[in-house]
C-alpha cells in the first residue's frame, strides 16, 4: 500500500473526503518526524511504539573498492509493534 492507497483507505474508513484524509496523513507522519527528531518516541497504545536508537561510529568497507572507510554515528528511527497489532497480524 502506497501513501495515496492509504488516504483512500482513511478517507473511506472515516467517511472523510480524500483531501481531509491526505492532511491527516500528512499531519500524523509529520508530528511523528518531529518528535523522532527532538528525541522523543511516540506510543500508540495497541499500535506500537516508534523511537530512535543510537548507532556508534564505525569503521566499514567500500563494496567496491574494499577501501576502509569511516562511518559517522547516527540516529535511526525505529518502530516496536504492539502487543495487539501483533496479535491482529497472526490471526
């Protein structure tokens, strides 16, 4: 499912117009950005959790040279399905 899928599906399921939905969306995944980016997580009791994790810097090889090469540290996103997500999904 892509993006205009998925505000197609909300719309519907909301019984919203497609345009009420796409703000929504867009509204939702913009907040979420936002606190993933101010170091917060956001919980969706049921749903999941989404968060940030620390990766350390490293070292790495090119693939196509073989050269060493140094990898900076970084944060990356990350998201812990919930109990009932899990749940629904292996029904």
């Amino acid at each position: 499912m892509n993006k205009m899928e998925l505000v197609a599906a909300v719309a519907e399921k909301a019984e919203i117009s497609k345009k009420d939905a796409d703000k929504a969306v867009k509204a939702l995944t913009d907040v979420i950005a936002e606190e993933l980016k101010a170091g917060g997580k956001v919980q969706l009791v049921g749903f999941g959790t989404f968060e940030t994790s620390a990766r350390e810097a490293r070292e790495g090889r090119n693939p196509r040279t073989g050269e060493s090469m140094s990898i900076p540290a970084s944060r990356m996103p990350k998201f812990k399905a919930g109990k009932a997500l899990k749940d629904m999904v292996n029904e």
